[in-house]
C-alpha cells in the first residue's frame, strides 16, 4: 500500500542526519569511481524477481546499528535499464551498514549503479525498507527531502522539486543545479527507491518505467 504524501515536509527522528549520510556515500562512490525479503523464485504483479548475480552478501549482513544489507530488494527492480544491467555498489554499502543514522530508519538496504561516474550516463540508485515504527508519512517527507539534498549537495544543490505519476507510481523528483536529477518513489511492502541520476537517457525514469 502506498502513503499520501503529507502537505508539509517534516524532519522526522532518525532521519536528520541523512543529507551528510547521502553526501558522504556518494563520495565514496565517486573516489571510486565505480560502483526486506529475499527475492521470490515467481515475480509479482508489478515486479520482477530477476536475481541480480553474485553478490558479496550472498545471505546478506548486518551491521553493528542493525542495518540488513539485503541484496534480495533488488528483486523489486528490472534486472537491467537501458540494455545496461544493475550491479550491486557493496562498496557504497559497506558505509551505509555501520551507519547509525541509515539504522534508525531502515532495517533493509541495498545499493547499486548503472555505468559509472563519468560516463555520459549513469545512476546511482538505493532501495530500503523502512523499520515498522517509521512506515508513515513524516519519515517519508523527511526522506524524500534529505535524499535529494544530500545527493544534490555533490551537483550545486536543489534547484526544483516537483511531483510525478510514473508508471502508476508518484514519484518525487528533484533536479539539482549541476544537472542530475533525484527520484524518489515508494514501492509496494515499505521498500523506497531513491536514485541519482546524469544523463540525457534518464535511466531513473526508464527504471520506474521498467517496474511492473
């Protein structure tokens, strides 16, 4: 079931620290310079369950806060976006597992990319589940507005934020300065997608597009 967005974007607890927790992920994406259940043998009605291959938390991992590393969300995305596949950032979320902040507000995690900073395009994208007490519509403002501007931070910050239907979904978008632009949309069971997305293919939308 998806949430009505709240009128006003409230900055709920646990989710305060979330622009420097962003800013700081995708930092290491970019020195890099690379990159709540498993996912079901049958796909859903709106999702794919295709396995996104190897993985280095092949039964998934928790860090010290209780933050799942949970590769299994991927089953909720397509298996690839633009003819170009999804790999898994374990680097990205090596960081995010020992954050207390993340922690607070989610129990599952996983973090992945399409094509790498640099390339004409490429997306960096982030699904979660939200902990039970946080499945409501304050925690989701706040996330909303904390992902897009720590994200935009790296990219001369927010310059315009809107609401979109995309594939049935209302999805948040934002565009930053510097060109990228932020998605955020609310799937099925409690799992956020958020994405950062450069380049004149929007894969982000071509994600949600993608999602059935």
């Amino acid at each position: 079931m998806r949430l009505t967005r709240s009128a006003a974007r409230l900055r709920a607890r646990g989710v305060g620290h979330a622009t420097f927790v962003l800013a700081a992920l995708l930092a290491v994406v970019a020195v890099a310079g690379s990159a709540c259940d498993q996912a079901v043998a049958t796909p859903t009605q709106r999702y794919t369950a295709v396995p996104i291959g190897p993985t280095p938390w092949a039964s998934g991992t928790t860090g010290q806060y209780g933050l799942h590393i949970d590769p299994g969300l991927f089953g909720k995305l397509p298996h690839q976006v633009g003819a170009q596949p999804i790999v898994e950032d374990a680097e990205s979320e090596s960081v995010a597992m020992d954050n207390a902040d993340l922690a607070r507000t989610f129990d599952g995690y996983a973090a992945g990319s399409i094509g790498e900073l640099g390339d004409d395009n490429w997306l960096k994208l982030m699904v979660a589940h939200f902990r039970p007490e946080n499945q409501n519509t304050d925690v989701l403002s706040a996330w909303i507005d904390q992902y897009a501007a720590g994200a935009c931070s790296q990219a001369n910050a927010v310059s315009s934020s809107t609401q979109e239907t995309i594939n049935g979904f209302i999805v948040d978008v934002a565009t930053c300065g510097g060109g990228p632009v932020v998605y955020t949309v609310l799937l099925d069971d409690q799992v956020v997608l958020s994405m950062f997305d450069f380049g004149p293919k929007q894969l982000g939308r071509q994600l949600i597009e993608a999602i059935y």
